[in-house]
C-alpha cells in the first residue's frame, strides 16, 4: 500500500501518496477487509467468493449471499484485486459486531453499474430502529451518495453521478445529537 489518510482539524481527508500505511495501525480498529490479500478471501468454485475474512483483531467472517454472485480475481483498481458484485449479491456477517455511536468508514470503489435506487456501498441491518443503507439515491443509472434508513434523516451527499475509482469516506457522529 502507498497511500494514507489523515484528517486535518476541520474535518477535511488527505490522502498523501507514497507514505507506507496499514489500517491495522490504527488503533480501535473494528473491521478491515482487503480485497488484495487473497488469504482473507475464500472461493467455492474459481473466483467465485463464499467468505472473505475481515483482517482486524475480530475476525469478522462474511458469507456471500443473494441470487447472484460475489467474484474475485476478475478485476482490479491500479493492479490491486477487487471484490465485484453483480447487483443481485452482497456479502453478509453472521455476527453481529457493535459499531457505536461515532464511527469512520472508508470504502475504495468504482461504481460501474446503477440499476436500482437501493444499489448499496454498505448498509447496517439493526433492527427496526437501526436500519441504514449508503446507496445510490434517487436515479436509476446513477450513484449519487445518499444515506437512507429507519428513524435515520435522508441525506443526498451529491447530486453529480459517482463513477470511476474512489475513495468513500462517511464520518458518523452520533454522540452529538
């Protein structure tokens, strides 16, 4: 890895090119999952995934789920592997890990394909009261960043179309409110 993230004092993420950064230094991390080590990724048949391991100290297993597939090995982002899905898939942890009021999420994606207003980077399945989901909004075709969920206000985070590689980062503090 090449790369590392910093937060400046007002909230802003830099991202600083050619430093050596792992996320298992920082501290209290809850969750890691690298699609590059290869290790963490378990396959039933060639590059179809069936659990991909999370890499912190708790081991977190995902199982893949839904009608379609979850691949690996089949394509990359500046030669690093990447986990695709098909839109019909996603990957689901049988364990519940706690995630707390204030949080940090950091998602290295390209969105290739919108077919659903409901097509996810990542969604939180709590209970009624705990139910969130970063999706792709109000536009088929499009991926434009919206939080929506249960007893959760729904936020647009842009109305221009994501496409290509990018870093998503989505801060959440809850202990303010």
């Amino acid at each position: 890895y090449s790369m590392a993230f910093q937060f400046h004092k007002y909230g802003r993420l830099i991202v600083s090119a050619g430093s050596n950064f792992f996320p298992s230094e920082l501290g209290g991390l809850s969750l890691w999952l690298d699609s590059n080590d290869t290790s963490s990724i378990a396959t039933s048949v060639p590059n179809k995934v069936s659990t991909w391991t999370d890499k912190s100290s708790n081991k977190y297993v995902f199982n893949a789920a839904g009608a379609g597939n979850v691949s690996t090995g089949i394509s990359n982002i500046n030669t690093v592997n990447t986990i695709d899905f098909d839109g019909n898939s996603y990957l689901l942890s049988d364990s519940p890990f706690p995630m707390g009021n204030d949080l940090s999420i950091f998602i290295v994606a390209e969105i290739d394909s919108v077919d659903n207003v409901n097509d996810s980077l990542i969604s939180m399945r709590g209970g009624s009261a705990s139910n969130w989901q970063i999706d792709a909004g109000a536009s088929v075709n499009k991926f434009n960043i919206r939080l929506f969920g249960t007893n959760v206000t729904t936020k647009l985070f842009s109305a221009n179309h994501e496409a290509g590689p990018a870093i998503f980062g989505f801060i959440f503090n809850l202990s303010l409110n």
